[in-house]
C-alpha cells in the first residue's frame, strides 16, 4: 500500500504565484503621472517596472487594448496617448502590480 506524501497547500499556491510572476510583480511599485506634450497632446506615463523588456511590451500592449489608445515603451516606462490616469492604476492592479 503506497501513500501519498500530503502536499502543503501553501506551498502549491507560492509555486503557481511564482510560476506567474504575481509574486515579482507585487513587490515592483509603479507610478502614474501624466505629461504635456507637443500641442497640448497628454501622455500617460507608467516607470517603475523591473521587468523584462518584452513583459513590457506584453502590459504595454494589454493596457493600449484596454484603453484604445496608442502608446509606446521606452528605457523601461509605457507612455501611453492621452490622459488615462484615472484608468490605468486599476488596470495595473488587476494585473498584479501596486501603485502608488
């Protein structure tokens, strides 16, 4: 008769956070602000990410499809067209991320 080795719950559930990224991206802080530009044109700015730069891209590209707006990355921040600063933190929070 072979038991089954009884698994620790928490350690299953710190294991899919990890294997998710949930856990590195709880601890990165973000910040939100929002930047004249050329003609009066608003830019939503987003810096504070440790993350790849593809994993950038990826939020970049969620976030622009969620909003409808164009941006860009750059140096590790997403600008994103127009003033979405009473969107984005919720937004960034449903993905995992804490603003501030």
């Amino acid at each position: 008769m072979s038991t089954v080795p009884k698994d620790d719950p928490l350690e299953d559930l710190l294991e899919e956070l990890e294997s998710h990224g949930d856990l590195d991206r709880v601890e990165q802080e973000l910040s939100v602000t929002v930047e004249e530009r050329r003609y009066g044109k608003a830019m939503t700015i987003i810096e504070g990410f440790s993350s790849s730069h593809s994993e950038i891209e990826d939020i970049a590209s969620d976030l622009k499809s969620s909003l409808a707006t164009g941006g860009t990355t750059t140096d590790g921040t997403i600008e994103l067209q127009g003033d979405h600063r009473d969107r984005v933190p919720d937004l960034l929070r449903d993905m995992g991320f804490s603003v501030r």
